[in-house]
C-alpha cells in the first residue's frame, strides 16, 4: 500500500500482532512520492478526528491514520492478557503496521494517550521517526489517592455506556464539554460519542489505568529525557485534560523537544483552531 495511487482517503485493514486494525490513507495523488506523517488518536477516540487536519496537510505528506486497537474500527485483541492495556504494546503495533505498509522512516502526529504511545515508540524505534509532534500530553507525578479516585470514577464511565446515548439530541455536547474550551462543529462531537460507546470494553479499561499509573509516571519522564529526534509538543491553554503545564515540565526535559501552547483552547486544538494548529505544526515540519 505505500506505493498505490490515492486521492482522496484509500481505507483499509490489516493485522497486527493477531489483531485488524483499520487504517486510511490521506493524500494527494499516488502515495510514496511525499515522506509520511502518520497520526494517532487519543482514549475512546478513533482516526476520524484527525481526517480534517490530514486533509490539510496530504499536499506535502502521505498522511497514514489508523485506528488503535479496540477503538474506533480496528478489533479488540481476543484474549484478554496482563498486556492488553499496556501502552508499550500499542507501540508495538505501530511498528508492525509501518513493516507492513512498507514504511521505513515517518513522521509522527499524535494526541493525547495516542502521544503517549508515540513516546513509547520514539523510545523504542527512534530510527524510524523523523519528527514527533506530541499533543496535549505531557509528565505529571504519581498521587495514590488521586490516582484511585480517577480509576474508580473512568471505570464508572466506561461501564455505564447505554446504547441510547447516541440518540439523545444533547447527549453529544454535554460529552464534549468538558473537553473543549472553543466550539467545534456537532458531527464532530457526534462521532466522538459514538466512538466512546463503541470502544471495547476491556482495552478501555485497561489503557484508561495504563495512562495514568504509577508505572507511567515513572517511565514517562525518563522516556521524555532520552528523546533524540526533533519533537514538538502542543498544549490547549485551557486543557482540562492534560493540563498546559504538564505539557511544559515534559518539553523541559530534553533539548530535542519544543513547546508550543495554543490560546483559548482545550484538549482538541487542532480542532477549536485549526488555522493555528496548522500553522504551528507546518512551521515545525518544515524546519
């Protein structure tokens, strides 16, 4: 697939590590004559998030989305093991996905828990990045109590995810709410309803304590000081999510990272001000 023609999206699937996952292209006349970017989603969420910023940048890169395991169109994996939620196995599967689409080297787009993947795969296959651009994300400290209240409380949420949410005309902004701090439009609040109630349950559970663990406040920070190719990391000034200044003490670990704050957004900057977004992160890549 990465030497096929497409204009427009080319949508597809493929295994990984036993599992399909489902993948589209963006671009802009037959893929391999541009360097790739591939984008990551975050928790609960799916590709389609990243199709507008994709088709903004598919005149210069061949941009590659997928959706991660258990979200959006891809499976769940069939047995439910101890690695079922670990972030390092999400890694994992981005490199099988770049063997198996025949891409050596790439440029990485990736947000929220999807950055968090990126940065374990920058870790582990730093000679297959180009570039990183890590949004809303960022280090943060281990807190017991903290920690087992938010586990309790997303553990709630995931488990209590009727069907009939999806057809209640507010349902989707009162989901978003907390997420945003500009508006985006209400197909886009509507898809990522339905993308959180179709999330598979155990790999929802599982990457929701993944992402914030004692584990992951211990690796984290040292994965962000071993960074060696250029990255940048973008936060939503009102993030409620991951808030700014997590993303700040992150970019201050290494040299190699830049930091980048968007005004007057929230954990989607790319979608509450794409212009922005866009000009931050093509300035980046074309350094």
């Amino acid at each position: 697939m990465g030497c096929g023609y497409c204009l427009g999206m080319d949508m597809a699937y493929i295994d990984l590590n036993g599992v399909a996952h489902y993948y589209e292209w963006v671009c802009d006349g037959p893929t391999g004559n541009r360097p790739t970017l591939v984008f990551l989603h975050g928790w609960g969420g799916s590709a389609r998030y990243w199709e507008s910023t994709a088709e903004a940048m598919k005149y210069d890169f061949d941009c590659l989305l997928y959706d991660l395991r258990g979200f959006g169109r891809s499976a769940a994996a069939v047995n439910t093991t101890a690695d079922l939620g670990s972030l390092e196995s999400f890694a994992k599967d981005l490199d099988q996905l770049l063997t198996g689409l025949k891409q050596e080297r790439v440029f990485i787009s990736a947000h929220s828990m999807g950055a968090s993947v990126a940065l374990y795969f920058l870790n582990c296959f730093s000679q297959r990045v180009s570039k990183a651009i890590l949004t809303c994300n960022g280090s943060f400290e281990y807190d017991e109590r903290a920690f087992k209240a938010f586990h309790q409380f997303g553990s709630y949420v995931v488990m209590f995810r009727p069907s009939w949410l999806a057809h209640v005309p507010l349902a989707p902004q009162l989901f978003m709410s907390r997420f945003l701090k500009g508006q985006i439009p209400y197909a886009d609040k509507k898809n990522f309803l339905d993308d959180f109630l179709q999330a598979d349950m155990a790999t929802a559970l599982g990457t929701l304590k993944a992402s914030v663990s004692k584990h992951a406040t211990e690796t984290m920070p040292q994965v962000f000081a071993a960074i060696d190719v250029p990255t940048l990391m973008v936060s939503g000034q009102y993030d409620k999510i991951t808030p700014a200044e997590l993303g700040r003490q992150a970019a201050s670990l290494s040299p190699k990272i830049d930091y980048v704050e968007v005004p007057e957004t929230g954990h989607f900057p790319m979608l509450e001000d794409a212009d922005t977004y866009l000009s931050i992160v093509k300035s980046f890549l074309s350094q």
